[in-house]
C-alpha cells in the first residue's frame, strides 16, 4: 500500500512537472535578417547550384528548401525555366535565414557548418556527393565565404 | 578491342539495379552549362566524376530495375594503351540517358574520344536514325552524352594516361515516358581500373540507386557484422 501511494505521488510530481514545463512560454526566436538584396544578387545562385537539386533541397519534404528555375518550382504551374518569382525568392530566403538560427551565432548555425567538411569545421552532411565530399571544400571557399559574409552582415549591403 | 592479354581483361558487368525514380524539369544536358540563375546546372554534367561527383540521383530518384553492360573497361591498364569501352543496355524497356567520363583522380579526360556509333548507338537504333550520342569538352573534361532517343549502346575510345587510377563514372537515366518526376530508374556508375604493375588498390565496381544507397549499404553491413558477432560469441 505504501509503495502504491509512493508511485501515485512519484506520477503526480512527474506530471505536474511535465505541464508545469509545458507552460512555460517558449522564448521567442530571433531569427537572422541579412539583406534580402544580397540574398537574391550573391547566396541564392550559389544555393541553386549546390543545394536545391529536387531530390536534395528542392525537395517540399525538407525544412530548408530552396525553389528555383531548373530545379523544383514552388508552383508547379510555372514554366521550368522561369526566372525566380517573388514568391520563390521570399520563400527560399525565410528557409534559408532560418537555418542560421543558432545558440552561438550565425557563424556556427546549421547554414554555415553543414555544408562544410567534417574535418574543416562541418557538422555532418548527409548529402555529400559520391565521393564523400561537401559541398563546399572549407571556410576558403569563395562560396562559402559569400554564404558567410551575406550571413553575419558583413557583405555591404 | 586492343586491349593487351593478361592485363586489359575486359569486364563485363551486369549492374541490376533496384531504382526508385524522380525527374523535375531538370534534366535537359543543353542546359547544364548554363547559369544557375537561368535553371543550368552551372557548368555541373551530373557524371559523378572525381571532379563533379553529384551525379543524376540528386533530381532522379530510382524506380525500377535497370541493366547496364559494360564491356572492355580493363581491371588494369597499360599507360598508352587505348582501350574500347562499350556501354549497353536494354532500350526495349525505355530510352535511356547517359552522361558519362572517363578521368584521371584529377578530373582529366583520359584521352576520350567518341568512334562514329554502329546502329545501336543512333536514335531508335536505325542505321539512318540521328546520333545519339555526342561529346561536349569542357576545360579539362571530356563528357560523353547519349540521348534519350531510343540507342541502346555508346562505345568510348579511351587512351589511357600514365596515372594511377583511371574511373569510369556515369548517371543514367530510363525515363518512364511519363514527363514527370515519378517513376524513372536512375543509376550512378563509378567503375576504377589501376595502372598495371602498382599495387591493387581499393579500385572496383561500385554503383548507387540514389544517394540513400551507401548509407543502407553501410546499415545492412553493420546488421550482418553484429549477426556474425552473435553467433560466433
């Protein structure tokens, strides 16, 4: 009998403890707004070209998802070749500012270290080509530094 | 073939494929040295080659069961020697596409050229029917291309070079017909050949359905080790 009231009361506190921590209101997010220009001009053609493949990024499955002319259109009823429209663009710039959400700042978000070699300073990238290689070779990589610049604001504009 | 006896052993691969397969409006090879921001690929030929190693699997996701022949590709090969390689396949079963190269580790062509195609190698395989296949350089590279038009064969002169470690890498795709991105079988080859006389390397056949192959491959090699394990303590 006592054991049954000592599991009751260790249910009660567990439980309580459980919604008293759902309660809790979750600190709102501050997500990274780098130039939407800058975006556009310089990041987005070098997403296009090393992430948005449709089976990769351009999948609608993934949370970062980049959508793009050549690659998966955001609506399927624009023409494959098209430029980006607006709505692509905007869309493929809150994904992409989304992933440099990160404790330690943009430098060290999921954006800038995923896609860099594990032994470079990466975090693991499932994604790597047939040869195990990033998508970009280290943190001198021009693209990568374009990624970079543009992230933390750096880039000019 | 010239390939020399003793060393240039021709191999013979059947590759049979479990393919799933997914197409997007990605897949037109006059668009790939296109920029980017026009929906190219930016000077990528989805090859899988040491030097452009994303090859067709990162817009197609395999569906089907593919075959795939290749014959004359050596398991060694003599520096200077020039080699026959023939690529075949089943085109009963749908137009297939192929890009393919022959390359040092570095990227280089290993001196490629293209032999005016039998029947198989022209569109629907008629003797009067269009090329289908073509060869583009670029810069160091020499990329082989078939169309989607009915061949059923490529065959590839290949010069070899004083290196190393020659590979033969290639994305095909069978197209389903459906003009969507569902239902194509897709297969990365990557086959290497190793200088004669150099120690054998870690060379061989490889080929992935999609970038998810290796991954399961590495699972189902663990689930055996581990099985071995319990069995032999």
């Amino acid at each position: 009998m006592q054991l049954a009231r000592a599991v009751a009361a260790t249910v009660a506190m567990a439980t309580s403890a459980v919604l008293g921590a759902c309660a809790v209101e979750p600190a709102p997010l501050d997500v990274p707004s780098p130039s939407s220009q800058g975006f556009a001009d310089r990041v987005y053609p070098i997403l296009l070209a090393q992430c948005a493949f449709p089976a990769c990024h351009g999948s609608p499955d993934r949370f970062f998802a980049v959508y793009g002319p050549g690659r998966t259109r955001f609506d399927p009823a624009t023409e494959p070749y098209a430029p980006a429209t607006a709505e692509e663009l905007a869309l493929s710039y809150r994904r992409t500012t989304s992933m440099l959400v990160w404790p330690d700042g943009a430098r060290r978000s999921p954006l800038l270290r995923k896609p860099l070699p594990v032994e470079a300073g990466g975090a693991g990238h499932e994604g790597n080509d047939g040869w195990g290689q990033a998508p970009f070779t280290g943190e001198d990589d021009p693209r990568w530094i374009t990624l970079a610049t543009w992230a933390v604001g750096e880039d000019g504009l | 073939m010239s390939a020399p006896s003793g060393l240039g052993r021709a191999v013979v691969l059947v590759l049979v494929l479990a393919a799933p397969g997914l197409a997007r409006a990605f897949s037109d090879p006059e668009r790939y040295d296109a920029p980017t921001l026009e929906g190219g690929g930016g000077g990528r030929h989805f090859t899988g080659s040491p030097i452009d190693g994303l090859s067709c699997a990162v817009c197609h996701r395999p569906a089907g069961r593919p075959e795939l022949t290749v014959e004359g590709f050596p398991t060694t090969f003599e520096p200077g020697q020039r080699y026959s390689v023939r690529l075949s396949w089943d085109a009963s079963l749908g137009s297939h596409a192929l890009q393919l190269e022959l390359s040092t580790s570095a990227g280089d062509h290993a001196g490629v050229t293209l032999p005016a195609p039998a029947p198989a190698g022209r569109c629907e395989g008629s003797a009067t029917g269009e090329l289908a296949t073509g060869l583009r350089t670029r810069g160091i590279r020499r990329i082989v291309e078939v169309s989607d038009c009915g061949a059923s064969e490529v065959v590839v002169e290949m010069l070899a070079p004083d290196e190393p470690v020659l590979y033969l890498t290639a994305g095909v795709v069978r197209s389903d017909g459906s003009a969507t991105p569902d239902g194509d079988a897709v297969l990365e080859l990557r086959v290497t050949t190793t200088r004669a006389g150099d120690p054998a390397s870690s060379g061989g056949c490889g080929a992935a359905t999609g970038t998810a192959g290796l991954p399961l491959a590495a699972l189902v090699m663990a689930l055996a080790l581990a099985e071995r394990r319990r069995r032999t303590s």
